[in-house]
C-alpha cells in the first residue's frame, strides 16, 4: 500500500481498502486482528491516510448523535449467513462503541449536509458509481 499511495492517482483503490479492512475489525469479532494491531502493520502513509478515515468517521458518528439521527444495532449485520452478503455488510458498516452500524448511508447524509468529504474521496461519488448513475 505504500507503495500505492505514493501515486496520487492510487488514493481512492487505497482509502476504499482500508475503508473497508477498518469497517471489518470494527466489529471486534475473534476471526480478525483489532484496529490497533492492523494499524501498527501500516506504514507511515497508510497510517496518514487511516487517521483520515477514521477522523472522517468520528465526524460522521458526531454530526449523526448532534443531528439526532438514529442508528440500527450492529448485531443483526453480524449474524448474516450467506457469505457474499455478509462481506459487502460487514466491511460496509462499521460497529460504534456504542453497539450501534454507521454506514454509507450516514456518510452521504453527512457529506451532503456539511459538505466535508474525505479528500480525493467522497461516499456521495462512491454511491453513484454502485448504482449506475455518475
């Protein structure tokens, strides 16, 4: 990743990976490493850019507890048996301390509402692009 992310045309394959890997140890199952052993793996611009998401996503999380806007427990995500579903689910959602899914659906909210996006990454383009409209 490294490697990757010293060409600037690379940041969204990248930020969308570790999106994803972050969304995925968010849930605290034993089947995977913690965010903080994943982390100390990274290298100095993999972190930078992990930082970037996870800033993005505590801001997400408290626009979401300000605006009031309710949330859906995790805990029906995580007992998903078909197996394509369950890792487009989990590595789309991230667990809260609070037990609680955050979303692509919150981050649109939220990048809509505040106009602040993850640089060279919006979940506003990424929603688009998964529904076929550009």
């Amino acid at each position: 990743m490294e490697e990757l992310l010293g060409d600037e045309a690379n940041y969204e394959f990248v930020a969308s990976l570790l999106e994803n890997i972050q969304n995925l140890v968010s849930h605290g199952l034993d089947a995977f490493w913690s965010p903080d052993e994943v982390y100390a793996l990274l290298g100095p611009r993999s972190a930078a850019c992990w930082d970037t998401l996870t800033g993005f996503w505590t801001a997400v999380a408290d626009w979401c507890a300000r605006t009031g806007l309710s949330l859906e427990p995790v805990e029906p995500l995580l007992t998903i048996q078909n197996e394509q579903l369950k890792v487009l689910l989990w590595t789309g959602n991230r667990t809260l301390s609070t037990g609680e899914k955050l979303g692509l659906a919150q981050a649109v909210r939220y990048e809509k509402a505040n106009g602040a996006s993850i640089p060279s990454y919006s979940h506003i383009a990424v929603a688009l692009r998964s529904t076929g409209q550009q």
